[in-house]
C-alpha cells in the first residue's frame, strides 16, 4: 500500500518540474512557441491535480473533474501538434477531430457515463487519437529523414512520450469500469501504473523543453 501511495504522490508532483523550467525560460525571455505551449499545459494539469487532491482530501466525489480535464486536455496537446504541420488538410482534420470528441464527451455524459462515473471511453478514444497525431508526425518526420536530426528534435521526443504514455493507459482505461468488481489490489496495481505512466511523460515533457527552440 505504501509503495502505490508514493507512486501517487509522484504523480502528482511530477509536474512541477516541467512547470518550473517552463517558468523559468519565460522569465529569462528564451521561450519560444513550444516552451509557451508547455508552460501553459503544465498549468492546466497542476491546477487539476491540486483541485483533484483538496477534493479528495475533503472526501469529496471528484469524478466530474475528469469529464472537464479529458476534453481540455486533448484540445490543448491536439494544439501543439496542429502548429506542426503546414498542410491544410491535417489542420483541418486535427481541429475537427477536436470538435468530435468534445461532442462525443457531452454524449458520453448524458447517455454512456455520468458524472459520477469514471470516464473510460473518453480516455481510450484520446489515447488513440493521441497515438494517432504521434504516429502522423512520425510519418512526416521520416518522409524527410535525411533531413531530420532526431537527436535534438523536441517533437519528436514529445511524440514518443506520447505513444508510451497514451498507449500504455489506453489498455488500462478501456477495462477500468470493468475492474472495479475485482479485488481492490488489481485496481491498486492498475491505477500505480498509469501513475507511473503519468510521471514517465511529465519528464519526458523536461527533456522536451531542454530541445525546445529559444528566441
């Protein structure tokens, strides 16, 4: 118990450092457009974490921040991936598939999964289109592989996070409902890795900014 209590506790601190370096470049004016993105997706999530834990330290239900977080959370990293690409008709397909599955979380509450339900098919359906703006980038990077330094390529760091951390959690949130009628370990266990996994792609959002462009 102690172990997945740590784990948590990770989670949810892990993302002040790409907050604080993301602080910390804006202060010495060496932003650019990436390090402004991240510093404002860092915002979000710690505002969500601290909100989530008062909540919860109150023993108050907060499921319902999860319907918000979701659909903001895909809006905002759909953004970053959208001033990637110069062709019109990704951007146009990004910003659609946004729209789509703001709609689809609105359904989701009123017809599938309430309020006070934790929200898996929205989670699933993000993680798959998180995946599937990774892999797109993937394919444009390679297209032009002799032109490409991976090695300082900030998008392309992002993008690997991306895959393990939406990837690996999709498995988990697809069957998360599911689980709720087996023993309370296999959710504690579940729940540890998607922590882990959380933690994995805050530090990876620190390399990130540590390739990201400055002005």
């Amino acid at each position: 118990m102690e172990v997945y209590n740590i784990i948590q506790y990770l989670s949810i601190f892990s993302i002040l450092p790409p907050l604080i370096y993301s602080l910390v470049l804006l202060w010495q004016r060496q932003a650019g457009r990436l390090t402004w993105q991240i510093f404002g997706f860092s915002v979000f999530i710690a505002v969500v974490e601290a909100a989530g834990w008062i909540s919860s330290y109150k023993g108050l239900n907060n499921l319902w921040m999860s319907h918000v977080y979701i659909p903001l959370e895909y809006a905002i990293l759909a953004y970053m991936y959208l001033c990637i690409f110069n062709n019109k008709i990704i951007k146009r397909l990004i910003i659609g598939s946004v729209v789509l599955f703001f709609l689809f979380c609105a359904l989701d509450i009123v017809y599938l999964e309430s309020l006070t339900i934790y929200n898996s098919y929205p989670r699933v359906i993000e993680s798959v289109l998180m995946v599937l703006l990774s892999l797109l980038y993937f394919y444009k990077v390679f297209k032009d592989i002799d032109k490409a330094d991976l090695l300082t390529d900030p998008y392309f760091l992002l993008s690997v996070g991306v895959i393990v951390n939406f990837a690996g959690s999709s498995v988990i949130n697809s069957l998360f409902n599911v689980m709720l009628q087996y023993p309370a370990e296999i959710m504690l266990m579940c729940l540890a890795v998607l922590n882990f996994l959380n933690v994995l792609f805050n530090t990876t959002l620190v390399l990130v900014l540590r390739r990201a462009p400055r002005v």
